[in-house]
C-alpha cells in the first residue's frame, strides 16, 4: 500500500500507486509509479494539512466526502504543485 511504499523510501507523503483512465486524478494529470518501479507523484498536502501517511489522506476525505472538491499538493521529483480534484467513489473503479 501507500504508506508502506512511503516508508521503504523514506518519502514523507503518500505515493500515488495507479490512476485509473478517466478518473478526477488522471484528468488533473497525477501519475502513478512506472511499470520499473519510480515514484511519479507524491501527494504531501491536502486542503493545506500535511499528508504524512494514507491515514492522513483518508481522514481528510472522509472529513469532506464524495462529490467534495480537495485542493492536494503534489511533489513529482524536485518540483511542487497544486490541483483540485473532485473525490469520487473509488469502489466503483475497482475489480
């Protein structure tokens, strides 16, 4: 999972491990790890509150909920941005 990921390398944040097509984090153009392994996209922030772990993510989206616009700040190599994505249910996306 994330938080194991972020531990291994000592990344604070949660690692963006997928992104479904045509997802709210794809259209804001996250990326997930490479099929050889590198860490695109690390979500640091949400809504201004640091991100440590997956436990801190989730907390605030539950705070929020589905259909709520979350402001994530995400570092990808040495650079630092911003993006809104709307949180939907993820449930649906899977199997």
């Amino acid at each position: 999972d994330g938080e194991a990921a972020a531990a291994q390398t000592g990344i604070d944040g949660v690692i963006v491990l997928r992104v479904y097509p045509d997802s709210p984090a794809a259209k804001a153009g996250l990326k997930g790890v490479t099929t050889s392994g590198d860490v695109e996209d690390v979500i640091t922030a949400a809504n201004g509150q640091s991100v440590h772990d997956v436990t801190d993510l989730a907390r605030i989206f539950e705070q929020l909920g589905v259909g709520k616009t979350v402001t994530l700040t995400v570092a990808r190599g040495d650079q630092s941005r911003q993006v809104d994505i709307t949180l939907a249910d993820v449930s649906r996306n899977q199997g």
